[in-house]
C-alpha cells in the first residue's frame, strides 16, 4: 500500500455529521490535539498489523 493509498483510505473514512462537526468546533486546541495524536497512533498500530 503507497502513502496515497493510505491518505485515500482514511479520508474515505472522515466523515462527520452536521451534530459532530458542531461538537468538534467546540473543542479547545489541547483537546483537539489529544485527539489528532490518538488518531494517528490507532491508525500507526493499524498499518503495523
């Protein structure tokens, strides 16, 4: 799998709701960060299997 088949493959899978996208915007820039580090690190642990 090359690095744009692996972008294609998560962008496929962000997709938010209207009500999700509201709650994201609420969210602090630490908050946001947390969850951008905890992402990748799922998506790291994914790719090594």
């Amino acid at each position: 799998m090359t690095k744009l088949d692996t972008y294609e493959k998560i962008n496929e899978d962000i997709k938010f709701t209207e009500d999700e996208t509201v709650e994201l915007l609420k969210l602090t820039e630490k908050e946001i960060l947390v969850l951008i580090l905890s992402e990748l690190k799922k998506i790291t642990d994914n790719t090594k299997k």
